[in-house]
C-alpha cells in the first residue's frame, strides 16, 4: 500500500500502522516539529516509530534521527521509507526502546530530543524509567489516551521534567477522541 503525507511517500506492509487523517496528519507532525525545535544539531530518538513516519518527517531539521521498533516488519517499512524519501540520516531499528537507548547511551550517543507515540496503554514503565536515567532535555509524547498521558506525565513531573507546552489535534472530527503532544523539558539543576 502506498500513503503520502506532503511531499514525503510512504509504502506499508499489510500490518503497518499509519494515521487515517493525512490532513490533520501533517498538522500533528508539525505540532511534534515545533515541540521538537529542532535547529539541525541535534540528535533525535523516536520511540514506538512504527513505519517512520515521525522519524521522517523530523529528519530534515536534526542532525539524526534514530527510530526504536518491536515490529520488524514496521521497521522494514521504516528503513525503505527512509531511502525512497532520501533522509540519509534517519535509522530505524528492531527492539525495546528500554533496551536500545542505554546501550547507544553507554556507547557515546547523547539523546537531545525524544519523541514517543505510543499505543493507547501508554509508555512501558521500563521505557519511562530509561528516560529519566538519559536525561534528555526535551521529551515531545504524543498521545491519544488522555488518561494514560496524565499517568505518565506524572511520572515524568516527578523525575525532573515540566510540561512547556501542550497541543490537541482533531484526527478523528465528530467523535470524543483526540490525538495530543505534549513538550516536556527537563528542569535546569
């Protein structure tokens, strides 16, 4: 299956998960752009990301964009989407973001930004700890379950970071549900 979103091409696998809305769509990229405030610099973890499609929207304004996958098959996709769209600094990897994230950290890699989108159970306990051991200094969530968002928030709130920002986006217009992102960053000691 073919999808585009802007100017960027998209092929999925027949399991691969991609938002139903491609007009409200680029709105909410742009929302995680502007929360990301990406200047070219820095480096860029998008976790749960699925076929890459935040990953490959943010490319152009990071220095890397490193995507964190359990489906292998969504990182198939991630990977040929990365080169059929020519965002050569964007890698999409297999495995838990719990997992992942501590080895590249040990290994030098200095998170700035991480972006998360996860399925409506919200973020893994491991992952949320992962992210307070990191310390990144931006944490841009995208969620759309209010009621998980709020309990990991929490979590977050208390590890050291404040919520900056905040935006709701209509993906689903005549229904109660809504997709948001949330900038939070990581308080100054």
């Amino acid at each position: 299956m073919q999808e585009s979103l802007s100017d960027l091409q998209f092929s999925l696998s027949p399991r691969a998960f991609f938002q139903l809305n491609p007009q409200q769509t680029v709105k909410l990229y742009e929302s995680v752009r502007g929360a990301a405030g990406l200047t070219g610099k820095e480096t860029v973890i998008d976790a749960y990301c699925g076929t890459g499609t935040i990953g490959l929207w943010l490319a152009p304004y990071a220095k890397e964009v490193r995507g964190i996958e359990t489906i292998p098959e969504a990182v198939e996709d991630a990977k040929a989407n990365a080169v059929r769209n020519g965002r050569d600094n964007a890698s999409f990897h297999v495995g838990q973001a719990e997992e992942l994230l501590p080895r590249w950290v040990k290994e030098g890699m200095k998170p700035d930004v991480v972006v998360a989108d996860p399925p409506r159970t919200g973020l893994d306990p491991r992952f949320l700890e992962t992210v307070l051991r990191t310390k990144p200094k931006k944490m841009v969530y995208v969620s759309c379950n209010p009621s998980t968002l709020a309990k990991d928030c929490k979590v977050l709130l208390d590890g050291g970071y404040e919520i900056e920002w905040v935006q709701p986006v209509d993906m689903f217009p005549q229904t109660s549900h809504v997709e948001s992102v949330i900038l939070m960053e990581r308080k100054e000691k």
